[in-house]
C-alpha cells in the first residue's frame, strides 16, 4: 500500500478552501454591503420622518415659499457652521453695493442683544463715501445676556466679514437668534466666513431665509414690483419668527432688500411710519425677544429715477404691503398654531385705548385657548375688554365673530345661535370685532390659538 503524503493533502485541500472563501467573499460581500446600505438608507429615512412627525409644518402656512424677484447689487450666500446643531444651515451672508442706503428697527427690550446694541450704533454713525454694507446672521444662538463676551463675538464675527468683503466694519450689521445667555461660538461663523463670501450670489435670497429658522417650520418671503420713472423697482424681504413675538418693534428677523434709488433718511421715515400697523401688531405669546431686528436695505440699482413724488407713495405702499405680508406669516408660523385670528377694536376713545383692547383679547389666554378648542365662548372676550384698563362702558359694547352679531348694548344679541358661533369657530382664519362706541380710535392686530404643542415646543427648547 502506498503511503498517503499528509502534507501534500493538507497543502491541497487548502488551496481549496481559499479558492472556495475566494469564491464566498466575491459572491457575498457586494449583497452584503447592498444590505448595509440599504439598512443605512432605512435608519436615514425612519430619522427623518421622525423629525418631520416631531416639527410638522404649520397648517396656515403658505403652499411653498415665494418667488422672490431678484434685487441687483444684493448678494446671498448660507451655510452650516455647527452654531447648535451639525447638518443644519446656520449662517447667512449678504452683500450690499456701494452706495445702498440702510434703515432699521429694533427691539426696546432693556436686556437686548450686542448684536443690536452694535446695529443701533452704526445705524448713527456716518456713512463713508461710496460703502458698500454687509449682513451677517446666524441661528442657534442668540448672543444675548452675555456681557463683554457678547460684544466681543460681535466684533470678531463683522471684523471678519468686513475684511472678506474689503469693506469698514462699521457698515457690516449682524444679528444672533437661539438661545439666550449662551456664548456665541463665534469662531465657528468666523471660520465659514470665506467659504460664504465665495459663495455668494443675487440668486440665494431663498437659502439665507432658510438659515435664519429656529423654532420655525417654515421660511418665510414676500415681494412687491412697482414701476418707476425709467423702470422697475423691485422689493424682496425675507423673516424669521414663531415664538417669543409680541410687539416692540421688531419681535422677530426681518431683511428687506430694494433696488429703489432713495436716500437713507426717506427710507427710515418709511420705515418707522409703517412697523406700528404691521410688526408691531402682531402676537403670539406676548413676549418679547431680545433680538429683534428689522433692516431694510436699498442698494439703487434699480433703471428707475430715484424715489420721489407719485413713486414715493407707490413705493412706500409697496414697502408696507411685503411688512405686512412677513408680519403674519410669522403669525402663520405661531408656535402650535391652527388658527390665525384677526382682532379688529372700533369705536374706542383713543387709538391708544383701542390697542389696549385688542392686545387684552390677542394675548388672553383663556381666548387663544378658546379659539384652539373652536369654542364660541364669547365671554372670555368680555372679561379681556374689562382688563385691558382702557375706558370701556358695558351697554355700549358690540361683539362680532365674522359677521355674526354676538352681543350688543351690554347683553347677548336676541338672535345669535350658538350653533352659528361653533360653526364659524371651525374656520382657520377667524375676525374677532369689539366695538367700544365710545369714539373714533381703533386698531386691528393679529395673533394665533394657543394649543398643547406650543408647550412642547418650549419645553424642550434647549434639549
């Protein structure tokens, strides 16, 4: 018998067996990391329908966000710095040609943010012949209640937009929105900061309001064209808000970009003569923000003569048509918000009166509640009148929901049905009217329901 060489045989039979893992692993692998990258894309797409479950899109907003006409010598860039979260935009960027002319509003909190305490000052300070401006914004952070930190990230963060762009830092504005009394890691903007003036374009207005969201389930745009002498005149705007908003000019973001050829002390005129009736008529929680800002910048490339005359009153009714229409669409994107509600104060006994009035109703509790629940308590409007510590007299007072007659001369009016005020009470957009018949002041303000998801929202804010 022959004898069996073993080791031959061991030598064979592993070259088999690598020939067969061989053969395994260029079968298997590749289904292998199909599955896995399958898998990932599952855990990707479960995360994110998680995510949109948590923040669903308010129900009032608008179907999709505007086409915005473009505004020659404005420039928009945006871009994730990690402020608070990581894959988020965070950080917009615009670029203003020389010669834009700039006008703002901001917010009387006494515990306001360094970023407008720095906007404020340079708004006063004098322009340099042929400046162009920048704005810088982030979210995620508010800067605010953060002391000479606060000031110094400012600086650090216009310093280094300003030496990208080669423009004085006087005229880089910038705003902060998140949380309060939280150190801006502002190294993390300062580091983006080339990457975003490379990137800049006219064309990414729509990117820089996406940016600027916080607690927002929607970005929020609106725009007007007028014709002037000579050509078009073209008004963009973009705003951030949904919480925190309460009037004290401006309760929330607000940019505004025009092409129109105005100097800079005709466009703050406007601007002032308009916040009263727009954003600062509007509320969703009665708080204010320590952030609020509203800058509207005119860059004069417009074909169109400068603004003035006939034009002057054009513009000015478009300008104030884009306030108001980004004024309720952060009442649109109210916190939790189902319903928009419009409180319409007649007959009161000064227009300051009427504010009092409408603003008791708008901020009550118990009637956002009401208006969440579709419930026509009418009384709860009543109690809101006596509160508001405006002159008010009990057999003078008219109440309407709609067009439905409530109550009049101190009573329920003979033919309400409380089945027509549940009935109304279903709409999404609802008119509370109160006359007082005491007078000629009036006021008509906005606000939104208050509904449990308004608790959660800030409850979890932070985490």
């Amino acid at each position: 018998m022959a004898k069996t060489d073993w080791k031959a045989e061991a030598k064979a039979l592993k070259k088999k067996l690598k020939a067969l893992k061989d053969t395994v692993t260029e079968t298997v692998a590749p289904v292998a990391e199909r599955v896995q990258e399958r898998v990932s894309e599952a855990v990707t797409e479960v995360i994110a329908a998680a995510k949109k479950a948590a923040k669903p899109v308010s129900p009032l907003a608008p179907a999709r966000f505007p086409d915005l006409p473009v505004i020659a010598g404005a420039e928009f860039a945006a871009i994730g710095a990690g402020i608070k979260y990581q894959g988020r935009t965070d950080v917009m960027l615009v670029r203003l040609a020389p010669g834009t002319a700039i006008a703002g509003a901001f917010t009387r909190s006494t515990t306001r943010s360094a970023c407008v305490r720095d906007c404020e000052a340079k708004l006063a300070t004098k322009v340099p012949a042929g400046a162009g401006a920048a704005i810088v914004v982030n979210s995620g952070n508010s800067n605010a209640f953060t002391g000479k930190l606060g000031d110094a990230a400012v600086a650090a963060v216009t310093g280094s937009v300003a030496t990208a762009l080669g423009m004085p830092a006087t005229r880089v504005f910038s705003s902060s929105t998140g949380v309060i009394g939280e150190p801006l890691p502002h190294d993390r903007i300062t580091a983006v900061v080339p990457d975003l003036a490379a990137a800049l374009t006219e064309g990414g207005i729509g990117m820089a309001a996406e940016a600027i969201m916080t607690t927002d389930t929607f970005a929020k745009g609106a725009a007007a064209t007028i014709e002037g002498q000579g050509g078009a005149i073209h008004i963009s705007g973009i705003a951030k808000g949904s919480g925190m908003i309460a009037p004290d000019m401006a309760t929330m973001l607000v940019y505004i970009f025009t092409d129109a050829t105005i100097a800079p002390a005709a466009l703050q005129k406007m601007v002032s003569r308009n916040v009263g009736a727009t954003f600062n008529s509007i509320t969703v929680d009665s708080d204010t923000s320590t952030s609020d800002t509203l800058i509207v910048a005119a860059t004069g490339k417009s074909p169109a003569a400068p603004v003035s005359g006939a034009t002057a009153k054009a513009f000015e009714t478009a300008l104030a048509g884009v306030m108001h229409d980004l004024a309720l669409q952060v009442v649109r994107d109210g916190e939790g918000a189902t319903k928009l509600v419009e409180v319409r104060v007649t007959g009161a006994a000064s227009d300051d009166d009427a504010a009092k009035v409408a603003f008791a109703i708008a901020n009550s509790p118990l009637v956002k509640t009401a208006v969440a629940g579709e419930d026509p308590n009418w009384g709860r409007i009543v109690a809101a009148v006596g509160k508001a510590g405006a002159a008010a007299d009990r057999d003078r007072l008219t109440i309407r929901l709609g067009d439905i007659l409530v109550a009049r001369n101190g009573w329920r009016a003979k033919d309400y049905a409380e089945e027509a005020g549940a009935a109304y009470m279903k709409q999404a957009e609802l008119v509370i009217a109160v006359d007082l018949g005491l007078g000629r002041g009036k006021r008509t303000v906005w606000t939104c329901d208050l509904t449990s998801r308004y608790i959660e929202i800030n409850a979890d804010y932070r985490s």
